[in-house]
C-alpha cells in the first residue's frame, strides 16, 4: 500500500528548512550546476554592481527593483530544489533515529552464547541471534529459525512478515523488529553499506545523478540561452543606429525574461520529485534513469515463484511408480529434504510424517548433502554408496540414463504430466538411479493477480513468466495468472539470454524477482525491479527494491515513470510558449520610443518601456513557485498513445504558456502603473 501524500508541500516544517538550503544553493559551485539559473545569478550580480556604481541614466528605485526580483528568480529555483529534496530528509531522519539503536547479539559458536556489540561492529558472515521483541542490527539472511517481522520502518505497513531460512524469504533488513519467536542472521554487508544506509542517501538525494534525458534538457537550455545571448547583444548596434543607446541594466534583464528560466528552475526538482514519489509509493529507485526507463517499458519478465503465486508450495500428495510401495517413496522424499531448508523442503518433511509415519528426525550419520543449485536442479543424500535424488524431473532422469528407458519412467511422465496440468510442480525421487515415484507440489497464485495483469496489458506491455518448471506446469500456471507469454525450465543464462534478445529488438525491458538465480537477469534488465522479501543478491542486483514485494505494483512504477515524463515535457513546452509568449509581449513596449513603428505591436498597451521590462521581469520570478506544486506533485497520467498525448500537451501547456505571459504581465503593468513602482 503506497504511503499518503495528502500533507501540504508547504507545511512550515518543510519550507523553514528549504528556505535556507535555498540560499546555501547560492554558492557558485552549487549553481553551475545549472547553468541558465547560474547565468541568472551573473547577471543578478552584475546588476547589483550597477546598482552601487552605475551611471546609466536609470532612476535607482528601478533598478533596485530590477535587482531584488532577478534574485528572487534565482532563490526561487533554489528553493523549488531545496523543497524537493527536503521532502524526503524527514524520513531519512527517522531512519537515522532507528539506525542509531541498533545492537548486535553475536554468536560466539554453534550455541546461543554470544556478546553485546554495536552494529557498526559486525561483519560480513557473522551470525546474530535475533529474540522476539529485539531490532535487526544489519541487512542479513536468516540461516536458523522463522520469525515473524515488522518491517514498517521500511515499507510503512504494519501488518508483520515471515522470515526463514531457506527459500526467497530470508533476507531482513536492518531496522525491521523480530515481534515473535527468534531467529540466527548472518550478516551480508558491512557497515555503511546496507539497505538502509543507501535509504538514507537516495531519499535525501544525496546520491541522484542526471538522467541522459535531463542532460539533453540541460544542453538544449543552455543552447537556448547562448542564442538570446547573441541575440540579446546585437541589440545596442541596432539602437545605436537609429540614433538611441539601450542601458546595459535594460539589456541584462531582458537577457533573463528570454531566457528559458522557468524549466531550468524547475528541472532538477522535477526529477527528485519522480524519485520521492516511488519512494512515498514503497519502491526504492537507484537511480532516476530507472524512474524514466519505467515509463517507456516494453515488457515485463516475472519470475514465477514469489513473485507471480505466493512462494510456498506445499507437498500436497505422493505418487509412487514401478510398483513401489508409498512408504518407501515418502522414507526416501523425507531423507532427500531433511537439510533442505526451503518452505517446500520443510512441507515434504511435514507430509512424510503425518501422513505415512516417518519419524526420522535428522540425517543419518555419516550422510553427505548434495546441495541444490540452478544448473542441476537436484538436492538429495548420499548414504555410504547409496545416493537419494530429488528434484525436476528431467533433471533426475539426466543424472539417471538408465532409468529413462523403463516402464517406471513412461509412468513417471504420465503422473508428473497429471500434476502439471493441475498447475502444480512435480519433483521426481530416485534411490541408486531407480525411480521411486514424484512429489505434487502446490502454487498459489498470488490473489488479483490475472485483473493486474490486464491493466498492464491495456498500457501495451507484454508480461513473460519465467520459471523453472516444465511447459505443462508453466502453461497452467500462466493461464491461470493471465500473463501473455511464458518461458519454461529457464536457467540464470536463459533468462539473460531472453532479455538480451528482447533488448536487440529495440524494446525496454523491465524483470522482476527475488531469488539469488534472478540476480544477473536483474541486472541485465533495462528496469530491474527487485522484491524486498527477496534474497541479498536480488536486491543488489535490481535498480529498484519494491519494499511491498508486489509484482504488479510495476504498473504502478510504470505509470509514475510516464508521469515524470510527461511533467517535464509539459512544463517544457509551457517554459518554452512563455519565452515565445514574453518576447512578443514586451518588445514592441521597450523599443517604441526608438522604433514608433513598433507601436501599432504594443497590443497590450504597456505603459512604458521601464514597466514592460519590470513586469517581465516579476511575471518571470513568479511563476517559477507558481509551477512548484505541479513540478513535485507531477502531471496526472492518463493511458493514451502518444499522438493524443501530444494533443493534449499542445493544447494545456503550449496554449497555457502563450496565454499566461499576456494575461501575467499586463495585469503587473497595471499594478506597477498604479502604485507608481516606474
């Protein structure tokens, strides 16, 4: 559930500390950054000197003025930043409140001794005992026990997770609460380098770099202000030939009412905003070209397992092959998962013994784990020389050659083809290479699911699933979640591989996961959206962390990724009509007295050539906070094709932007006129 942004932007604890940082954003290594608001300073500053020392003819009071609201232009740009990013310091304050407490109970050994440390203490592979009531001193996995969590100092929910051992819900994050039972962690960061941590720096923005849209933005604006530059220069030639001369004060603030202030001011709060707006909405971005690359996504890759059904299949029902007997299959399933700490290992255990009475509690002595990785897909025990095989079904019948010609075999395939088409996972048990028969393991699919989907399907994203299974259990599994395609019995290389050729076609493609196995396909992705509930690699590897772990929640990143777009290209064409809008507007006004011509343009009947360059001049500081609510708050998405959507923009925000300067700056003549300013 995404955090509620009905709080005031103005709210007196957000301006106060904006308001400074607006003028600590004076200082010229700060306000090169943006290069059209730094020349706005340049030529704030020069007018200033003027000010003190100039001989130009102007009356002071005007130029006084003149100075006080180019000023106000720059520290209006500054402040819109500063707000932007105040935001989000108020929560990376309460994060540094928790960090603070953090205290470590390490393990001392195999027992439950261990010493009282500071977090910042711990290391990478210490192990932590966490009893109910205590915090989570660092970003870990959990390698013993199972503990339910709170994690709303993270994600804002109250409502407690289960973490455990095995599977692809044992990552914590340091900060969240254990409110049950107890749980052994072993620590997977240093300190300063955990989630939280990075929290802190990307909710602040400490850490935000330009997107290659924003730096395109930039040049444009700064081509922008060379050309009135140049252009704004040949202006004394031409006064000067019809016999009259322009003060450089004159022509400096004529420089700033051309130049394309108004998006320069607002760009970067723009873009801190998109980010801050994920992270009100649960998701934490990486980066902003994450937040951009969202909104132009072409498909969508999901992992199948904790990410489309709920993660934890049950063993549900033993079916036996050749003639063996079901106590024998669920003796051999029970040794094959006893150190299997997986959610579906520990159901297999469970299901042996109350249904058929196993009671073996540990492994045999002397008994050698085969450890279960994504190439061979197959755990199980060697006992001596006998060896007890569990895992996919092709995989077992591979490790196994003499056993896929026999009769125990084609019934294997039948039985494990009955499970797939029921949607679940069939594993398939072998003692020294004899089939003894499968394993029904059960997906939930994950509830609304299919409905989310549709909407993603309406936006024109095609969703892939991804799993391990074979084709008939996939199928199932993707009909009944209602994804539009799906690629089956996937390896870590398939899944790259799949993304790769995605991305050869020229579309932008977004994965999500959460296991250790989706990690490099995260990484290859163009939007990597990882779930929290999810292992250390997955979320190191995904450019957003999705604190809900909700897979549909992309369409919800997919429409705030539209909606910065479209924000900045709305309020750059408003920016650009209202430079075309001003220039029109206040010419004609200043140069009548050399041109008498120009007369006849005035149709707003300024009233001198001092008040039209004023009024540009306040209309021009004005409307950047003006602008600042739209800017952080974004223009509303609507799903419609891009011709309509630049329809729309032309019509909004162009014909706004030729209208507002008119309307603006004669109702600003007026006033000036009227209270005598010029």
């Amino acid at each position: 559930m995404a955090r509620s942004e009905t709080k005031s932007l103005f709210t007196a604890d957000l301006i106060a500390p904006a308001i400074g940082d607006a003028f600590r954003k004076l200082n010229p290594r700060q306000l090169i950054r943006n290069p059209v608001m730094f020349t706005t300073g340049v030529v704030a500053s020069l007018l200033t000197l003027l000010l003190v020392v100039g001989q130009d003819g102007l009356a002071t009071g005007f130029k006084l003025q003149l100075v006080i609201w180019l000023w106000l232009t720059v520290l209006f740009g500054t402040f819109a930043e500063a707000l932007a990013e105040g935001r989000g310091k108020a929560q990376a304050a309460s994060l540094r409140a928790t960090k603070a407490e953090l205290t470590a109970k390490r393990l001392k050994g195999d027992g439950k001794a261990y010493d009282n440390v500071p977090a910042s203490a711990l290391r990478v592979g210490d192990i932590v005992l966490v009893e109910t009531g205590d915090l989570i001193p660092s970003d870990g996995d959990v390698v013993g026990g199972v503990a339910s969590v709170n994690e709303a100092a993270i994600t804002g929910e109250s409502a407690p997770v289960i973490r455990e051992a095995g599977g692809d819900r044992s990552a914590v994050t340091a900060g969240t609460r254990v409110i049950s039972d107890e749980i052994r962690v072993q620590v997977t960061v240093n300190p300063g380098q955990g989630f939280l941590d990075r929290m802190i720096a990307l909710v602040e923005g400490a850490e935000r770099q330009k997107t290659p849209n924003e730096i395109a933005l930039t040049l444009l604006l700064v081509g922008l202000t060379i050309i009135f530059l140049i252009a704004v220069g040949t202006i004394p030639s031409f006064a000067s030939y019809a016999g009259g001369s322009i003060p450089v004060a004159i022509l400096a603030a004529l420089l700033i009412t051309l130049i394309p202030t108004t998006i320069a001011a607002l760009l970067s709060a723009i873009g801190i905003a998109g980010m801050d707006r994920l992270v009100r909405f649960n998701v934490l971005a990486k980066s902003g070209r994450a937040v951009e690359a969202a909104g132009d996504i072409d498909v969508l890759l999901l992992d199948k397992t904790g990410t489309i059904t709920v993660g934890d299949r049950q063993a549900t029902e033993f079916r036996a092959v050749g003639g063996q007997s079901m106590a024998a299959l669920a003796e051999a399933a029970l040794l094959a998962s006893l150190a299997d700490e997986t959610p579906e290992g520990r159901s297999i255990v469970t299901l042996a013994r109350e249904t058929f009475g196993q009671t073996a509690a540990e492994l045999p002595a002397g008994a050698e784990i085969i450890p279960f990785t994504a190439q061979t897909r197959i755990s199980g025990i060697k006992l001596g020389d006998s060896v007890i095989q569990k895992g996919a079904v092709d995989s077992v019948l591979k490790a196994n050659p003499g056993a896929g010609a026999t009769a125990a075999a084609t019934e294997l395939r039948r039985i494990t083809d009955e499970i797939a088409r029921a949607g679940g996972t069939p594993l398939a048990v072998a003692k020294d290479g004899q089939l003894l028969g499968a394993i029904f393991l059960k997906d939930i699919v994950k509830a609304g699911i299919r409905e989310r989907f549709g909407e993603l399907r309406a936006m024109g994203i095609r969703t892939v699933m991804i799993t391990g299974d074979n084709p008939l259990t996939a199928s199932a599994i993707a009909a009944e979640a209602g994804v539009d395609d799906f690629l089956a019995q996937a390896t870590p290389e398939d899944k790259l591989e799949l993304i790769r050729k995605e991305q050869q076609g020229g579309r932008l493609v977004a994965m999500c996961g959460d296991g250790t196995n989706d990690a490099p396909a995260l990484a290859q992705a163009d939007v990597g959206v990882a779930m929290n509930t999810g292992t250390q690699a997955a979320r190191e590897a995904g450019n957003m962390v999705d604190l809900d772990s909700d897979p549909t929640k992309l369409i919800e990143v997919v429409g705030l990724g539209k909606q910065l777009l479209m924000t900045r290209g709305a309020l750059t064409t408003f920016s650009v009509a209202n430079d075309v809008a001003k220039y029109f507007a206040i010419i004609p006004a200043m140069f009548v007295i050399l041109y008498p011509g120009l007369g006849v343009l005035n149709i707003m009947g300024l009233t001198s050539p001092e008040s039209a360059i004023l009024s540009a001049i306040i209309f021009n500081a004005l409307i950047i906070p003006l602008l600042v609510p739209l800017a952080l708050k974004g223009v509303t998405y609507r799903p419609m094709g891009a011709g309509p959507l630049l329809a729309r923009n032309l019509a909004v925000y162009g014909l706004g932007g030729l209208v507002a300067p008119f309307v603006g700056i004669k109702l600003i003549d007026l006033a000036v006129g009227g209270l005598g300013l010029v």
